[in-house]
C-alpha cells in the first residue's frame, strides 16, 4: 500500500521541526521518527511492526535541516517496500545511512553558506536603497524559495527512493552555490561603496575614506583566515573609534 | 601531498566540503572505506555534494596507494570511517611522514563509548587504537571544523578517564 496524500502533507510539515528535539548522542533522531511516525501508522496496522519501525529510526541521523526532507521521503518509499515485503528492514536504515552526510554537505554548501548570505546582502543593499519594504521582500522571497525546494525535495525523494540522486544531480545545487556566494560578495561590495559614500556625503569625505579603509582592513584580514566574528566587531569598533577620535581633535581645535 | 587524514563516521558531510576543504585548500578528497566503495548510492551521493573544481575517489582502505597520493602534487584531504580504519591505513602506508595530523571529526554516541567533545564519543579499545597510531609518530586531535580549538591525546584521554 501506498501512503495517502494527506499524510505526506502532515508529514512534510513534522519535517519543519526535525531539529526541535536536537540532542548530543542523536542529533536530530527523535524530529526524524516524530516526522514520519504519521507514514509508519498508515503502513503499519499491527503495533509490534508499527513500534519496530518508529524504533528504527530513533537511531542517531544528522543531516542539513533542509536537504533532510529528501531523506525523509525517500525512507517512507522504502518503508512502503518493507511493509510490502519488498525489500529487508535494513533497506531504509542504510538509505538513511548513506545519505546523510552527502546531503548534509550540499545543503550547508547551498543554503548556510550560499543562498542565506546571499539574501541577507540583498535584503541590507535594498533597505538602504528603498527602505524597510525590501527588507520584508527577501525575506518572503527566501523562504518562498527554501520551502519550495524542501517541498520538492521531500516529493522526489518520496516518488523515486535511490533516483533522487538524479533529481538532486540536475538541480546543480553546488554549482549554484559557488554563483550565489559570488554574487553576495558583490552585494557587500556595493553595500561598502553606498556606506562610504552616503557617509562622505553626511559627515565629510574623511569619514566615507575611514570607512573604506575598515571595511579592506577586515577583507585583508579574513583572507588570512581571521575568524569572522572577531573581525567583523574589530573592523567596526576600529572606525567607530577613529571616528570618534577624529570628531574630538576637530572639535577641540 | 596529503594535507590531512580525518577520521569521521559521516565521512563526506557539510564540515568536510564546506569546512576543511577550503580550509586546506584541498582539491580532492579520497574516501577510504570499504562500505561506502561498494555502494553505488554512497559514491553517487558524494560525488554529487562536491563543490566545482574538487574531486573525490572512494575506495576501499587497502586499495589505496599512499605513496602515490603524497607524491601528488594536488593537496589532498583523506577520509577515514574509523580508528581501525586508520590502523589499517598506517599498515598499508599510510605514514606520519606522509601526513602528520590524525584529525578526529564525528565519532557518534553508543552504548561502550565515552562522551570527548560534542561529536567525539570513544570506546576504551579505541583510545588504545589511538595511542598505538600517537606511538607510530602522528599528532592526534579532536577537532570537528577548522575554527574549532583542537583537543589533543592527552586531553582525550583525561576526559575519556573523568567520562
């Protein structure tokens, strides 16, 4: 038997919190058997196969939050073989094994390190340009985005089980992340530009220059690998100090 | 040249491409473990999750050539399933000469292993494992991603005692 549509629904939706119970020797077990237990109970009316399966997959899984969902469809397709009698219990768990950690890395290269600052550069430049509605609007449009592929994700891994692969191959995701972090780079650049001209323009050229100058300091510096936190708070601190410094000598004279 | 050897269950994962790769400047990435060389799925899925511009081979731990991956000119980052896996590879030529660090990544929770740091758990036979690899000359340490601090034997062990 298949599960029927609504089920996937509801569970597509548990998927959202596959990070809620997040623990040290799980990680992420118990959001993934919270997401699928609802496809379990449909394909499993005896509760001593229903409570097999829910505790196959309380095994330790971590993945990216987003990816996981093709995971998690594609483990109900075996689910439905087991039930079936199709395939081995082991067939999900090794399903869910093996893909993991590869999906972990395209998610964390697409989304965390790609398509999120690329959206939070876009969503800074258009506030400072337009004002807070476009602010609003990347956000809409980056979790319009993200959701619709978690959605479409979660529907092929649930239609072709092992062929998501393909799904996933054609979509090209890490050569779209090298596109996007690329293009974010560019929006911090013009961002850095607008700053130090609207800065010129307010205060004096002095303080368009300073600027400038803290933003390379911090360039230079994260590119001989200075961690980006301290350095984000260092580069700015420095100018708002200088800043202020140079505020006084000019006031006292 | 071998830029580092880690041992980490997940094997390819989010930490390895997006962490240590750009991190060592890596171009490749050798998968050594037996399982995931024979799976199809395994191999297709690494090979999709790499970033433009890197390659990967997944092989089993004793088909692998150490000789010839240090001699590469290309800087390479080798991954390991598990401390036996690394004992193996020490065996087949998998030297300190060749690559000094023995990075510990992702060791997951079970019943006979001990808590080290947040993704290093350890069983006693493989903090013996881990000794005998720190006696052959490499310096081991627990480290998940670059920026982390990294934890070295003495303090694995000082945990691995007070857990």
């Amino acid at each position: 038997m298949s599960v029927p549509e609504a089920t996937l629904r509801r569970v597509f939706w548990r998927c959202l919190f596959l990070q809620a119970a997040w623990n040290r020797r799980g990680m992420q077990n118990l959001g993934f058997a919270y997401a699928i237990d609802p496809a379990l109970r449909r394909l499993y009316s005896d509760p001593a196969l229903r409570s097999a399966a829910l505790r196959r997959h309380l095994g330790a899984f971590s993945c990216h939050p987003y990816t996981a969902s093709a995971i998690v469809g594609g483990a109900i397709h075996h689910e439905e073989r087991v039930a079936a009698g199709q395939e081995p219990v082991a067939g999900p768990l090794a399903y869910k094994q093996v893909l993991q950690g590869p999906l972990a890395a395209v998610g964390d290269g697409f989304f965390w390190a790609g398509l999120r600052p690329f959206f939070g550069a876009l969503a800074a430049l258009g506030t400072l340009a337009l004002g807070w509605p476009a602010l609003v609007a990347s956000l809409l449009v980056y979790n319009v985005l993200h959701l619709w592929l978690r959605w479409t994700l979660f529907r092929a891994g649930y239609r072709s089980g092992d062929e998501v692969l393909t799904r996933l191959a054609a979509l090209s995701l890490p050569a779209w992340a090298a596109r996007l972090r690329d293009a974010g780079s560019v929006l911090c650049g013009v961002i850095a530009g607008i700053g130090a001209l609207s800065a010129a323009g307010r205060i004096g050229i002095g303080a368009g220059a300073l600027l400038l100058v803290s933003a390379a300091a911090g360039v230079v510096a994260l590119g001989y690998r200075a961690r980006l936190l301290p350095t984000t708070y260092a580069a700015l601190s420095l100018g708002t100090a200088v800043g202020a410094l140079a505020q006084v000598v000019r006031g006292g004279r | 040249m071998i830029a580092l050897a880690r041992i980490d269950e997940r094997l390819v994962h989010g930490q390895v491409l997006v962490g240590w790769v750009p991190h060592l400047e890596a171009r490749r990435v050798v998968v050594a473990d037996d399982e995931a060389a024979a799976s199809p799925l395994a191999r297709a899925a690494m090979t999709l999750a790499l970033p433009p511009g890197t390659e990967a081979d997944v092989s089993p731990v004793g088909d692998v050539d150490w000789g010839a991956l240090a001699a590469s000119p290309q800087r390479i980052l080798v991954v390991l399933r598990s401390v036996a896996a690394a004992e193996r590879a020490l065996a087949g030529g998998l030297t300190p000469a060749r690559t000094p660090v023995l990075n510990l990544g992702n060791l997951h929770h079970s019943a006979e292993r001990r808590p080290i740091t947040p993704s290093v758990f350890l069983s006693g036979p493989e903090v013996e494992g881990l000794r005998r690899l720190a006696a052959a000359g490499f310096r081991v340490e627990a480290r998940a991603v670059p920026l982390d601090d990294a934890v070295d034997l003495a303090e694995i062990e000082r945990r691995w005692g007070e857990g």
